[in-house]
C-alpha cells in the first residue's frame, strides 16, 4: 500500500474539521449565534464560552462554527461555477484551436486582471451587498483560472497518441473532449477546485470586511474582522479568533490540493 502524503493528510484533517464544525453548526452551536448578552460583552476566552465574547456579547465560538458555513457555502458555489464554466471554456479552447483559441484566452486574460474585490465593488453598486455578491464577484475570477489550468492539460492530452487514434476513427472535438479529454484531466481539475476553493474562502473574508458581503446578523468571519478593529486592544480574542479560522482553513485546503497534486502526478511521486 502506497504511502499517502503528509500534505494530503494535514490538509485532509483540517478541511474536514472545518466542514465539520459548519455542518454542526446547521444542528447545534453552544449559544445562538445572534443571541446578545451585554453583561457578557468584551469578556476573555473562559470568562464567557470558551472564545470569549463580542462587543455585544455574543459567543464568539458559535459565531465562528456559524461563520465556517458561510464561508464554505459561498467559497465551494462560486468555486463550482467558475470551475464549471472556466473548464467548459479551456476545453473548448483547446478543441477548436486557431482563432477561437486566441480570442477565448484573450477575454480570459481581460477577466483575470480584475480581482474579486473590484468587481464585487461594480456589482455591490449595481446589486447591493450580500452573499449573491459575493458568488458572482468570486465566481467570475475564477473563470480564467480554470480556463488557463484545463487548456493547457487538454493540450497535453490533445497530442497524445489515442487521442490520434480516436481522430481516426472519425471522432469529432466533442465527442473526443467528453470521452477522452475531460477524464484526463480531471486529476488536475479536482486539485484545482480544492486549492481555488481555499482562494475563495480568503475572498470572501475580504469582501465581508468591506461590507460587500453578506449582511447582517449572518455569521461572517471577515465581518467579525471588520467589527474587531476598534476593541484590538482591549479585546485581541476578537480578532485572533476568526483570523485563525480563516488561516486553517485556507492552510487545510491549500495543503488538500497540494497532496492531491502529489498523489496523482507520477512525477511528483517517483521525485518523492
């Protein structure tokens, strides 16, 4: 049995703790997570829960196992629909080639230079603040990156010597890229999506601490970020708390797909 790697187990542990912790917070969380208690307010880790308290006195701990769900929800579906549509397009670009190619990856490069916050800006403006936001501004940065990612694997696989064969036999590009093609590379897509979710969860902290994400009272760590600026001194749990959540859980993802990467590239595992 082949050993599997220290990256893929840490970050397996991590992330699944991570979904674990927002899964319970669907059922249970020691305190509501909305709930205020002003006798409680500013109060250190073991003075009121095991975090401590906010500066309205809700439970920190509960509003971070609440926060995990909707960084995830947001992170994974705006992942899933940059993914989606970014490796439709890599794909599709590597099947036609020529002109099709060339103008594909150009608008591809167009999308990639305008980061999630500025776009969630332009459609904070147009849409309002909220999570829909926040899905759409990441979901589009995401585009170009699995774009570039699945072309330039489909190219790989488009030179083999099957895929030759397949031609051949009178295959089309569709038929090549859904029988041949996208199998092929689906090692490299899930790696991706792992990684790209962890970006996407670092995002949407950013965007909650602007105020572009979701709105209140819906848990949110970058939020939390945000609320605990003014109490830094007097209340460092504050921002230590959802700081180190969002770096686990960043870290977790990060080191899922790079353990993936390793197990399923065989130059990766010969060199180790």
């Amino acid at each position: 049995m082949k050993k599997l790697p220290f990256s893929l187990i840490a970050g397996g542990l991590i992330t699944g703790a991570l979904l674990v912790a927002a899964l319970l917070s669907r059922v249970w969380t020691p305190v509501d997570p909305t709930a205020m208690n002003i006798l409680n307010r500013l109060k250190a880790p073991g003075e009121a829960g095991l975090l401590g308290a906010d500066q309205i006195g809700r439970d920190v701990l509960s509003i971070i196992m609440a926060g995990a769900w909707t960084s995830l929800g947001i992170a994974v579906t705006a992942t899933l629909l940059g993914g989606a549509i970014g490796t439709l397009v890599g794909v599709s670009a590597a099947a036609k080639g020529g002109a099709f190619e060339r103008g594909t990856m150009a608008i591809n490069g167009v999308l990639f230079s305008f980061p999630p916050i500025l776009s969630a800006i332009l459609l904070g403006a147009l849409m309002g603040p909220g999570a829909l936001t926040s899905i759409t501004a990441i979901g589009v940065f995401m585009i170009p990156v699995f774009a570039r990612v699945t072309r330039g694997a489909a190219l790989q696989i488009w030179s083999r010597d099957f895929v030759q064969a397949a031609r051949m036999a009178g295959k089309g590009p569709a038929l090549i890229t859904l029988q041949h093609v996208i199998p092929n590379i689906s090692a490299q897509i899930i790696v991706q999506l792992a990684i790209q979710t962890g970006l996407g969860i670092l995002s949407e902290a950013g965007l909650s601490f602007l105020g572009l994400g979701v709105a209140p009272p819906t848990p949110s760590w970058g939020r939390m970020l945000a609320d605990a600026q003014t109490f830094l001194s007097a209340a460092p749990h504050l921002v230590l708390a959802p700081g180190l959540a969002i770096a686990a859980a960043v870290l977790g993802l990060n080191l899922l797909g790079d353990g993936l990467r390793d197990l399923t590239d065989p130059r990766r595992r010969q060199a180790s």
